[in-house]
C-alpha cells in the first residue's frame, strides 16, 4: 500500500529503491483531504544527471496518462536503472475522480493553475507543490494528455515554439522518442498557467501529447504514452538498451506541423450540431469543406459548410457534436521540416 505522507518532508527523493506514496492536500472547507498518488524510483546504479518526471492525469477525463503512467509505477524496477524518475499518474486526482476537465473540488483546471499558490484552493497548492517540489528534482518533464471530451487530435507529442535554440532542438529529439504519427508545435498564447509552460520556462525538456479523445482509453495512445517515456529513460540513460520503434519498422518519421498563431485556431461561428468532413491527421486546401454545422430549429435549412481558412493538416477538430460559438471547431496547421525548425535563429522578445 502507498504511504500516505502529509507533508513534503516524509517524501524520500533520494534512497535508492522504489516508494509509492499518497499525498494529501486538505480540501477547502472540510476536514477532508484530496489523495494525490505519486511514486518515486531511484536507480540502484549511480545516479543520472537526467532524472525524469512524468504526470498523467491533469485533466481528469483523459485516461491514456493516467494508465501509462500508472503501469510505469509498477514495471520500472529500480535494480535496472541509474537516475530519478518521479511519477505522478492523477495530478488533479479529485478531477480523476469525477470524470472531470476541472476539479469538482474548486472548480479549477488543473492545467491553468501554474505556477500554483500556496495558500490558493486546493488546484493551486497542488500546482505549487509541483513547482516547488517536483520540477527541481527533474530535467525532462512529460504531460501526458489527450482530447477528453472536447477535442479530437491524431495521436502526437507537442511542444512550444521555444525561443532557446538548444533547449528547442533536445525537445524536437525528445518529442519523437515517443515515435507518434504527428509532432505538434502548438500555441502557447491559447492558454496560461499551463504546466508544460511553466517548466519550458524553468529551461526543462518538456513534451506533452496528445494520446487518445472521448473520455476513453485508445490502444494505441497507452502504447505510445508508455513506450515513449520508456524511450526517453533509454535516451537518456536511466535504463539501459537503445531506443525502440513503436510503430512497424517500415512506418514513416513523425511529421512535424505547427499551429502557433492563434488564427491556426478557428472558433465555431454560432451554436450547433457540428458534422466533420475530415479526420485529423488528413491534409486540407483552403476553400475545402472541413465540416457543417446544422441548425434544427428549422430542419428544412441546409447546414452552414464550414471550410478550410488556409491548407494545411488537420491537428484538430471539436469531438463533440455540440458545440457553442467561440470554442474551437478546427485546426489546421502547417507541415515544417526538421531542418527549419532546428535552423531558426534564437527569438529574443
């Protein structure tokens, strides 16, 4: 049975062998506590320089993390490894709990709540324990994600369009370790308080992804979450062996594609019942019909077509069939060679 540890000082980060632990963060107006399990596993072989941290489960309803990152708890064994990895498989557990994109407890997306508040509710304590206790004890840090209920992507990892040429090109090598279809470079300006960017700003190698949609559990998605961290403690020499392909042999490189502006993003115009006409992954021209939109007030009335702003891949569109106007319906991103993504000069502002 995991420990349960109330405080920060009854987690060993150092001894060498594997703990699991429960982590109890007090809920808001009750004596209850929120149970935050994590695991840490310190290599009987020396120590690493490198040492990796991996979450699952930041947003509740995406289960792929949550059950990679879970059964690297139990298979890494700590005789065969040199280095730290901490693994935290339900970051926002009381979201896991509930099937949830936010935590029921205070209403709080887990992957807007960085860099955390100690004194905040209980999403932004969590938050600060991971800024403050997890991110200095790692290098590479993994998100685990992928669309819930809300969006459908092509199995991926993702990154920032980081400024820092170095720490951009080891993300790019990091980023197709996981051996995923797509990489997506994705914006940054969509959103704030997410984990990833708070530790791409601390100068760590952070990948997320995107592994799976519909509140579901994809075969694939598990095998890519799982055998690509499995990869990156290969890489970088926390176990032993050379890095493995995940897909079949004869499978092509990961495509890099990029949707780091905000008008790769396209809002849905008004309320509806949204009918795609492509998949993610498929490659659109501007003008193409990416989907309609339906109105049932008047069933006589034909749908509004919905059509590519621009060529591109698809990286995304909207899984449910309901969406509101202003959430995101679609997104198209460009196809960019390895080379031209290593080659840009460093961005100073």
């Amino acid at each position: 049975m995991p420990q349960l540890a109330y405080n920060v000082s009854e987690i060993d980060f150092e001894s060498p062998g594997k703990r699991h632990y429960q982590v109890a963060f007090h809920q808001d107006g009750t004596w209850g506590y929120s149970l935050v399990p994590l695991t840490v596993v310190v290599g009987r072989r020396g120590l690493n320089q490198n040492g990796v941290v991996c979450f699952g489960g930041t947003h509740g309803n995406e289960y792929e993390g949550q059950i990679a990152v879970k059964r690297l708890c139990a298979d890494l064994d700590p005789e065969a490894m040199t280095g730290r990895v901490i693994l935290i498989p339900q970051l926002s557990e009381s979201a896991c709990v509930a099937n949830s994109r936010v935590s029921p407890l205070d209403g709080v997306n887990m992957n807007r709540a960085f860099p955390g508040n100690p004194r905040g509710t209980i999403s932004y304590r969590i938050a600060d324990f991971v800024k403050r206790h997890i991110f200095p004890r790692g290098r590479i840090v993994v998100d685990l994600h992928s669309g819930g209920k809300e969006g459908l992507f092509p199995i991926c990892t993702s990154f920032h369009p980081i400024a820092d040429p170095r720490q951009r090109a080891e993300m790019a090598v990091a980023a197709r370790l996981f051996d995923p279809p797509f990489c997506l470079i994705y914006a940054s300006t969509m959103a704030s308080g997410l984990l990833t960017d708070e530790a791409e700003a601390e100068g760590k190698i952070t990948i997320g992804g995107e592994f799976g949609a519909g509140e579901s559990a994809n075969r694939q998605g598990v095998k890519h979450a799982y055998e690509g961290v499995v990869n990156l403690l290969r890489h970088y020499g926390l176990l032993e062996g050379a890095v493995q392909r995940i897909r079949a042999e004869d499978a092509p490189e990961p495509v890099l594609i990029r949707a780091d502006r905000l008008e790769h993003y396209k809002p849905c115009p008004r309320d509806g019942v949204w009918e795609p006409a492509v998949a993610p992954g498929e490659r659109v021209s501007a003008g193409d019909v990416v989907g309609w939109l339906h109105d049932f007030a008047d069933h006589s009335t034909p749908p509004l077509e919905i059509r590519a702003s621009r060529s591109g891949t698809i990286a995304m569109l909207h899984l449910s069939a309901r969406p509101v106007k202003g959430q995101t319906l679609y997104v198209v991103a460009d196809e960019v060679s390895w080379e031209e993504l290593l080659s840009e000069p460093e961005n100073k502002g």
